[in-house]
C-alpha cells in the first residue's frame, strides 16, 4: 500500500512538471510574438504590398480589410484610413509627409479608343487634413515615383488618352517617353538632378531616360536577368543579377553600379550572399536583406550590412518573402513575416528592428 502511494505521488510529480513545462513554453511563445532578438511588432495581418514611408517615423501599410494603416513609429499611434468603395495599392508619400498617394484598382477600366491594357485612378490624401481628391488618370499597373526635388511625379506608363483636369494643389505629372508596357519596361528611379531616370526593362536592359529633354540612351549592362532596380542619392544603381565574370549565371547577386562619362561600371558587392529581397538606405552606406533559398514557410535571418562592417543577423524571423524597407534616415527598418492561424491559413504581420541599437 505503502509503494502504490509512492508511485501515485511519482505520476503526480512528473504530471505537474510537464504542466508547468507547458505553461512556460507557451508564455515564451506568446512573449517571442511580440519581440524576438531585436523585432517588436507594429501591426497584425497586413498584406504584402510595399510600405511606404511618410517622413522618418511614419509608415503606410495595407491591412487585410483594405484599409491603409498609418503608424508612428515613436509612439506607437496607428490611423486607419477606410473607403469600401477602393481597392487600394499605396503609391508613395510626399517627403513632407503631407500627402499619402493611391491607386484604387477597383476603377480599371479601358482607355479611350485603345483595345489593349487598361486605366485606373490615382488618388492623394492629406494626412493632416483628411482631405482626399482624386488626381489623375493614368497607365493600370503603372507605380508612381516622386522626383527628389518633390516638384514632378512621374506614372511609369505610357500616358494614356483618359484625361482629367488636376484640381489643386496642381502637381507636375510626367510620362516616360517610350511605353512602359509590362512586357517591355519595368521599374523607373529618379536620378537626383530630378530630370533623369533609370530605366530597367524586363528584358534586362538599362535605360536612362531624360524626362525634360525627351531622349533615352541604353546603358551597357551584361550581367543576364536584373531585378529588384534601386538608387541612391549619389546616383548608385543597384540591382540583383548574374555574375557572369565568375562564370555563374546567379540572378540573385546584388550588384552596385557607378556612371560615369554615360559609362557604366558594376561590382558585386556580396559574392558570398545569394539574396533574394534587399533595401538600401539614401546613402548606400546600409543595406538590409533575405537570403534566398529556403521555404517561405521556413524563417530565416534578416541580414543588416552596414559598410565598412560585417554582415550579421539582426532577426531570426524573416522569410524569402519579406518586404524590407529602410526608414529615410536609417533609424529603423520595417518588414513582413507570415504567420499561420488557427484553420491552416496563413497572415502577414509588421516587424520593426531600430537600426541605431546595432
């Protein structure tokens, strides 16, 4: 009798150590949702569309309802922008962070007397006093990019025959000289004069294209399939392409390039990285970035270099499918992770690392 207590006192010892076991396990769980290594988390189930940042602290995002998001960073206060009758895809934001532009792909519509592609809406709303207008009419599929100088927004498609009248504050819109048709064209960056743009078509050619004077000349580029276009503001181009120097044809090698006397020069800034998705700071100096390879359903490191420094991991939770964005004066970057839910579907949450604490 003696022993039989014995060993029902045993049972309940290991039964309730495995209890406090699990109990602990999940309070890690619920702890790591809300920071893990450097991430906190800015918003729950977004979609993954670009964020645009709306000055240093301030960031626009789609939610999975539709709604633009406006969260500040420094205080954690979040703005819900609704209207049920868009479908909304965010543009970009002015520099002054007044004005949040849209497209609404609700509206795509035919153009005038064209029996091929398509026209949508672009809309603009004033973050200070909720005014919203639409602005203009302009190429479906097309992005919007604001010039450096904030004075011109170029729409990176042909400029269609729909037309509206701009009401004010009238803006100077641009039109690329050539089409910009999805299977010709396929990113556009500002040089920083704000007259000049780079081109990169789906073909994997580079173009500059000057937007006052209306010519275009082809930049001599060999290095296979490009990808992922971006600038900085000393004129650097970047992008992901092969290293065909080294006799591997790899699209995912992230390469720099310097013009210079209309030629121009390329480098390999990380032959050891394959990399699947990158930003970069206005500087150039601090690039952020996912390796490729792995499952989206695997996580994998978010990758900070800062030049001069080594490349090391400031998050375990990214995935091959993580938007990463560099704030404008380098403080933070935001980016997307999936999680799955209850039924076996999958959402996307915002992560924010501060970039000065590494």
């Amino acid at each position: 009798m003696k022993l039989n207590r014995i060993i029902v006192t045993i049972i309940l010892s290991i039964v309730s150590l495995i209890l406090i076991g699990s109990i602990n396990t999940h309070a890690e769980v619920k702890n790591s949702v809300g920071k893990q290594g450097n991430e906190q988390i800015l918003i729950r189930d977004v979609t993954i569309q670009h964020p645009v940042w709306c000055g240093n602290n301030t960031v626009a995002v789609i939610d999975k309802k539709g709604n633009i998001q406006i969260i500040n960073i420094s205080n954690s206060k979040k703005k819900t922008i609704r209207n049920p009758q868009h479908i909304v895809f965010v543009e970009a934001c002015t520099a002054d962070g007044e004005w949040i532009i849209y497209s609404n792909k609700k509206s795509v519509r035919p153009d005038k007397g064209i029996n091929h592609g398509g026209v949508t809406d672009f809309w603009r709303y004033n973050l200070k006093t909720g005014e919203r207008q639409k602005f203009a009419i302009a190429e479906d599929g097309g992005r919007v990019k604001i010039s450096p100088d904030g004075k011109k927004v170029l729409f990176t498609g042909c400029k269609p025959r729909s037309f509206m009248e701009q009401p004010p504050p009238k803006w100077n819109l641009v039109w690329s000289k050539e089409e910009w048709k999805s299977g010709r064209f396929g990113e556009a960056r500002w040089l920083n004069d704000s007259s000049n743009i780079v081109i990169r078509s789906s073909m994997s050619k580079l173009f500059i294209e000057n937007i006052d004077a209306k010519t275009m000349r082809e930049l001599d580029v060999n290095l296979g399939s490009l990808n992922y276009l971006k600038m900085d503001n000393s004129n650097r181009i970047y992008f992901l392409a092969s290293d065909q120097a080294s006799g591997r044809l790899d699209p995912n090698k992230l390469f720099r390039c310097s013009l210079k006397d209309e030629k121009i020069k390329c480098a390999n800034l990380m032959p050891d990285k394959r990399i699947q998705k990158y930003d970069i700071s206005p500087d150039g100096k601090t690039i952020v970035f996912v390796e490729y390879g792995k499952s989206w359903e695997t996580n994998t490191c978010v990758w900070l270099y800062k030049e001069g420094t080594s490349v090391k991991c400031i998050s375990p939770s990214g995935n091959v499918n993580s938007i990463l964005s560099i704030s404008p004066d380098v403080k933070y970057v935001v980016y997307t992770n999936y999680r799955k839910l209850s039924d076996g579907s999958y959402t996307n949450d915002l992560f924010v690392i501060n970039l000065t604490n590494d």
